[in-house]
C-alpha cells in the first residue's frame, strides 16, 4: 500500500471513530452521575436517540433572526470537526496534521464561541443576550489559560504543529522511562502542571458542575443552555452534538498531553485505539467524581478557581522556558 | 535521573497547594493543605535519602511527618474548634489579584534565582526557584491576610520554603539542628494558639 494512501485511510478512520464515540462519554459521564445520586439513570446511547429525533423534529426560528442563525450552528460544529481532524488522537499521522499550529487550535474553540454567543443574541430575546454574557465572562477569564498552555507546550517541545508537540513529548517519555537514554529535555513536572491547569478550563468551558450546571433550566444557574434556548429542532440538534465534540476535544488534549500513545504503522492501532478509549473512560470517571463531590459555586467565585489555573499554566511557561 | 524528575514533581506540587491556598478563602481547607505541602516535602526528602542513602535523611522524613504533617495540623485543628472561627478567610486584596500577585512573585523569584545560579554557588537550579517562589508567597499570604489564624499559615509556608532550600543545598543538615528547628517552630504554634484562644477571649476579636 502507498504510504500516503495509508495516512489518508486510517487518518479518516481516526476522525471518524473520534467522531462517532463522542456522544457516549457524554452519556457515560451522565450515567455515572446518575448512579451516584441513586437514580436508574438514562442508557449510555441515549445521546444517540436524542440527536436522532432532534434532526427529524421542526426548526423554528424568531421571527427578527436573521441570516446568522442560519449558518451560526454550523460554524460552530465545523469548528469543533476541524479541531478533531488535527488532533492526533491514536493515529500519527492525522488528516490536517500539517497545518495543525496550537495557536489556531486556541482560537477555532474561541470562533465557535463567538457563533454560539452571535446565534443567542440574533435571536431577540432576554435570555439570549444574558447567556452570551455571561458565556463570555467564563470564556474571557479561561482563555488566557488555554492559550498559555498551548504556548507553553510549544516551548517545552520546541514544535509548533500539535501532531510534533505529542510525537515529541511520546519519544521522550519512552526514551526515559523504557530505554533509559538520558534526554534533559523530557520533564514530569511540566505536562503535569499543564493537565492540572486544563483539566480546571475543561470544566469551566464545557459547563460541568462547579462553575455550571447544564441540566437545569433555572435563570440564575443558566450560563450554557441560555444560548440555546431559542435553539429548536435541527440546530438544537447540531449544538448538542457540538457540546459533545467540544468535551472530546479538551478530553483528547489532556490524555495526549499525559500519556501520549500514537500508532506509527497499521500493527500499533488496535493497541492505540484500546489506550486512548481507557484513557477517555478514566478521564470521564475523574469529571464525574469532581462534579459529584462539589456543590455548584457561586458565579463570582469563578474567577478565584479560573485564576489558579491561569497561574499555574505560566508556571508551566516559566519552567519550560527555563528549560527544565 | 527518573528520580530527579520525580522529585521535580513533589516539588511542583509544593508550589500547587500554595497557589490554591491563597485562592481558596476557608481555613480548614488552608491547614489540610499545609498538611499535604509538607507531606510532599517529606517525599521530597525521602527521595535524597535514597538517592545518597544517608541516615540522616531518613530520620529527617520520619520528623517531618511526625511534625509537619500530623502533630502541627492537630494543634491548629484543635485550637479552631475552640476558637469556633469557622469563617471564611478576611484579605485585604481580592483573591484572583492575589493569585496574580503570587504568579508575578513567581516570575520575579525566577529572574532573582537565575542571577543567583550565575555566581556559581551550586545550588539546585529547580528547587532554588521553587522554594523561592514558595518562601515569597508564604511572605505575601502573610501580609494580605487580616487574622492571626490566617497568617499562621502563611509562616508555616515560609517555614516549609526554608527547608526546601535547605535540603536543596546540602545533603541534608545534622540530624540534631533539624530536630531544633522543628521543636522551634512546634513550640511559637503552641504559643501562637494559647495567644489566639486569650485574644479571642478577652477581646472577642
């Protein structure tokens, strides 16, 4: 088989299977929830049958939207695709491996929130302007964050495409730990502190329970789902699947970023594939936990948490400049 | 060299819980996290003392668990039940510009620990910044805070930072000047928690 052809068929591959199990460690994450409170609990696919009937249910749109809420849902879902085709998840080689820099990475999330907050206010109703703002709120604050991660990442590999920062951090681990070689570029600490800081902006930007609570309708803890308000039928649909894929996003980030295990060649897959599925389910089950320990904040202490996670990735930034 | 770099990350986690210490506003959530720091030093030393396999080394980890993480924070648990000041922490800065402050002091001990490694003492390069960092935020917590609870904790901090810089050093100080200095500080939070139990109950600060 031509080599290139092979990076074109399992890069596909790759997509598609990330694609495909995004909406069940949504509903994993539900269920755990769920059996912990004492309740029965949904199915693990019952994202799946949701998404189904949302797409064959009628559209309706306010009668002031205009043509942004038209295009809006699928900016922000082909944001989200875009991101994923990067990502290296199991798969070396992804699909847009090469122009796949950290700092478009940052601001594709950051796009996709710009519709969603365009879509909320294009709408005309009260609720759509408070969610964008306060969507915004969360968003400013945790952006710095994010993006000082990724810098701090480049630093630290000294690569700007995200495919040769893991491939990078992947041959040091293994150099260190299974062969030995003394390589003073590979560190624990610094990944580390990087997981801590965007395990913290996971949970403020996909609305997990400390700082948001997504499965409630009540204006005063509404911060997510007041975008979406107005959102019925098709786009309701396309924003939920987007919330899933945006969880599988910083999911797939933070697993690459501690344990990265990428296949090379077509014997290595089955194997890559098991890792990344385990490493998502142990990350699924340490959210759940945080979000079944803690009560929901209040909003303005918000900031006090985004804040630590902000210093900690200069931390980071500090360290890798250093060098250590 | 897997070991230093695990030791790297006891460390790291030293700087964590002092950055979450000056953004979290409860008292009870601060001394746990005093707890956990010093645990972590004690790791950290555990770590050397295999590394160089010195008796002093070990018997420095068995006192600082004894102390540090277990006979310290029971003291101050045991005075905050008396005292029953389970309220939350009074500063005099807002706590995201705090926790800013303490990145910027961070930034600012890494500049000081790069001048410093030029002279060529033979320091360890990480831990001398991290400490550094630790012994300035412990200095700031101490500032900012308005009770006496609070800033107990911010000495305690300072306390931990000396010591880290210390063992970063030397191969670990006699085993007697660690004891003193531990009996020191075991001694002012005694006198620390009868002078908080008389203040509250003359003045009910």
């Amino acid at each position: 088989m031509n080599f290139n052809a092979q990076h074109l068929i399992f890069g596909t591959a790759q997509f598609f299977i990330i694609v495909v199990l995004a909406p069940f460690f949504a509903g994993f994450i539900h269920k755990l929830k769920q059996r912990a409170r004492g309740q029965k609990g949904i199915g693990i696919f019952q994202f799946y049958i949701n998404f189904n009937k949302l797409l064959k249910k009628e559209l309706v749109l306010s009668k002031d939207a205009t043509f942004i809420s038209d295009i809006a849902p699928h900016i922000v879902i082909v944001s989200y695709l875009v991101i994923l085709l990067m990502l290296p998840a199991f798969y070396r080689y992804s699909l847009l491996g090469v122009s796949s820099d950290v700092i478009l990475i940052a601001y594709s999330l950051a796009l996709a929130t710009f519709f969603m907050t365009l879509y909320a206010m294009d709408q005309g109703s009260a609720f759509g302007g408070l969610g964008a703002s306060r969507e915004w709120f969360l968003t400013v604050l945790s952006e710095p964050s994010l993006i000082f991660v990724f810098i701090s990442l480049a630093i630290y590999t000294k690569h700007g495409r995200i495919t040769d920062i893991f491939y990078f951090i992947q041959k040091g681990a293994a150099n260190a730990f299974l062969s030995g070689i003394h390589s003073g570029a590979v560190s624990i600490a610094i990944p580390f502190l990087l997981f801590i800081s965007l395990f913290i902006v996971s949970i403020s930007e996909n609305a997990r329970i400390p700082i948001d609570n997504p499965e409630t309708h009540l204006e005063l803890t509404m911060f997510h789902e007041a975008n979406i308000l107005e959102a019925s039928g098709k786009h309701l649909g396309i924003y939920e699947y987007a919330s899933y894929l945006k969880l599988t996003v910083f999911f797939t980030v933070m697993s690459l970023i501690l344990f990265p295990y990428m296949a090379a060649n077509i014997s290595q897959i089955p194997l890559a594939l098991i890792i990344y599925v385990l490493k998502m389910i142990i990350l699924c089950i340490l959210i759940a936990v945080v979000e079944i320990v803690n009560p929901k904040m209040r909003v303005f202490r918000a900031p006090n948490v985004l804040s630590v996670s902000f210093i900690l990735s200069l931390i980071a930034m500090i360290l890798s400049i250093r060098g250590f | 060299m897997i070991m230093e770099k695990i030791a790297e990350l006891f460390i790291i986690l030293i700087l964590v819980s002092v950055v979450l210490n000056v953004s979290s506003p409860f008292i009870k959530f601060a001394i746990k996290l005093y707890s956990f720091q010093s645990l972590m030093l004690a790791f950290y030393i555990l770590m050397g003392a295999v590394h160089f396999n010195s008796i002093n080394l070990y018997g420095s980890f068995v006192i600082t668990v004894i102390f540090k993480v277990i006979l310290i924070p029971y003291f101050l648990f045991k005075t905050l039940k008396k005292v029953k000041m389970d309220k939350e922490i009074d500063m005099y800065i807002g706590i995201p510009e705090a926790v800013v402050f303490a990145g910027s002091l961070t930034l600012l001990s890494n500049l000081i620990a790069q001048k410093i490694i030029k002279t060529g003492i033979t320091f360890g390069s990480f831990v001398f910044t991290i400490s550094l960092a630790t012994f300035l935020i412990g200095a700031m917590l101490m500032i900012t805070r308005k009770t006496l609870f609070s800033q107990i904790i911010g000495f305690l901090t300072i306390d931990n930072a000396i010591f880290l810089a210390a063992n970063s050093i030397t191969h670990g100080m006699p085993l007697l000047v660690e004891l003193g200095v531990l009996f020191d500080l075991f001694v002012s939070i005694l006198i620390l928690s009868i002078l908080i139990l008389n203040l509250r109950r003359n003045f009910a600060v």
